[in-house]
C-alpha cells in the first residue's frame, strides 16, 4: 500500500482556515497521518507574513485533538528574516514553529534550503541539540545538490550527531533528470527516505492543461503549461489510457508512479479543496502494472 504525504503549502494561502481544516479532515478519515509545512508558507500572499499554515495545523490539532496519530514534518532557512542554516536561526525557529503548531516535538525538521554560507558543522550540531532536547524527532535535507548532501551525511557520521533521514527533493514524471542522476543513487545506498515535492509538476499532471483548453488561472498556471510541449502531451495521452482503465482520476495515476518508482518513499501533494484531495486518494491502494509503469517512464524520458 501506498503512502501520501499532505503538502500543507496552500493552507492560508490559496486555502482559507475552514477549508484547511476540511481538506485535514478528509485526508485523516482517507487513513493519512503524515502532513509537510514549512514555517515559510505561505509568506508571499498578500497579507501573510509567513508560518500561516504551521498556525492553521495547529489550530485544527487543538480542535480536533490528534496529535499523537499525526507525523508533522516543517522547515527552516527560507523564511525572509528567517533565512539560513545558522545555530542560533535554527533554534529560534524551532521554537516559532512548535509555538505556532501547539506541539511539543516536530517530527521531521528539514533544512529548506542549503546554506553555504554556514558550515555545515554548525547546522548539523544545531540539528542535533533539538533532537538532543526532544523537540525533535529527526531532520531532513530539502533542495540539497548530492554533493553538499554527501558532505552533510559524512560529517554526522564523523562526528556522532544526527544524520538527516530524509530528504526532499523536486521530482516528477515531468522533472527526472536531475534527481535520478544524482540523488537518486545517494538516497539509495544511504537508505535515505525520500518525499518529492511538486509530485504533480505544478498541476500539469491533474491533466487540467491540455492542448486545445484554455490554461486554468491560478498561482502555478503558468509553470504548469510550460509543460505542454510533445513530451507532455504524450505523458497526458498515457496517463489518460490507464486512468480511463482503471476508473480513477489522472492526478492518482500520476502520484502512483512516483510511490513506485525505486529510492521514492512517498510523494508530497497538496489540495486547496476536498474535491482535489479526492483526486489524489486513490494512489493509496492502486497498484500500476510493471508495463503500465515502463509504459509511463518511457513517455517521460527526456532522451
């Protein structure tokens, strides 16, 4: 079976507080248990300051009462006066984030971002007291180049600190290159989780994009259309065969290869509404033949 990760990125932003804390209720009653914020989201909106949706989670927890059934990974390094991976940045927003939530741990604490201005002795050694102290559990890498992720794993192993666990990285059906040259083999031979971001590639693999359609607006339109070339017609043409064949949405058919493919753990994804959530769902039981998936990586290889 596989696993859904919640990305809580459109909470207090494109997600009011009611309807955030539908789309939870939902995705709790679906059988999922694991949500992805960052103490940054969603600061570019109008009227945000940034931590909005780390304050919505926390707020639907004390309402609802289920923490403990609940692994709540966040961030730190890209919020704007919050930026980098310095000791004294990483404790304070620590602090701001389990404020902001209402929790006593966080499960997961990514670096955002690498910072090369910082060593990175002193990012992990900073990592490594919260986990110390229990505020939290483990610490992941999001946005890491394999070299800088290499050096960071050697380093806790040289020096007895906690090493990152997880990483996050940008991979799709529509961006594979990258991640699967370098941190793909990494993460394997590490036994690194691995959670990706943007599993949907911005919305182009909802299938709302199509040749002859006008763009749906929204924040993501236009990244996601920069997609619509022959390559990314011709991955809409299979995922519409095998969606139309096992009768669920595009948007699972895609997330399903992404579970399935070899150092992946489980995909991020988001959903502003209910009705998109329930897109997703079905990625949870459906299993894609070994053709169904060879059918699919060809189609979206770029060479």
């Amino acid at each position: 079976m596989a696993d859904l990760v919640l990305g809580a990125n459109v909470f207090g932003w494109t997600a009011d507080r009611e309807t955030s804390f539908a789309v939870l209720d939902a995705f709790v009653a679906a059988g999922g248990r694991v949500i992805d914020t960052a103490d940054s989201y969603m600061w570019r909106a109008p009227g945000n300051s940034g931590g909005e949706s780390e304050t919505i989670l926390g707020e639907w927890m004390a309402a609802r009462g289920n923490r403990d059934a609940l692994h709540l990974a966040t961030k730190v390094g890209a919020l704007p006066g919050r930026e980098g991976l310095s000791a004294e940045n990483i404790a304070a927003a620590a602090r701001d984030s389990l404020r902001r939530m209402g929790t006593d741990r966080i499960d997961l604490y990514y670096a955002h971002r690498d910072d090369e201005a910082t060593a990175q002795e002193e990012t992990l050694d900073a990592f490594d007291a919260l986990v110390r102290e229990g505020l939290v559990r483990e610490v992941g890498a999001s946005n890491f180049s394999p070299e800088r992720l290499r050096s960071a794993l050697e380093i806790s192993a040289r020096d007895g600190l906690t090493a990152f666990s997880t990483i996050q990285p940008h991979y799709n059906l529509m961006e594979r290159d990258a991640f699967e040259a370098g941190l793909a083999p990494l993460a394997e031979s590490e036994k690194l989780a691995v959670h990706p971001y943007y599993g949907l590639a911005k919305g182009f693999l909802t299938g709302k994009y199509r040749p002859d359609s006008p763009s749906p607006e929204g924040p993501r339109a236009e990244g996601a259309a920069a997609y619509l070339d022959s390559r990314g017609r011709a991955v809409l043409a299979g995922l519409d065969e095998i969606s139309a064949g096992y009768g669920v949405p595009v948007p699972a058919i895609a997330l399903t290869w992404l579970a399935a493919q070899p150092a992946v753990t489980a995909p991020i994804a988001s959903a502003r509404t209910v009705e998109q959530l329930e897109q997703l769902l079905p990625m949870l039981t459906l299993e894609l033949t070994d053709d169904e998936l060879r059918l699919l990586s060809y189609l979206s290889a770029t060479s």
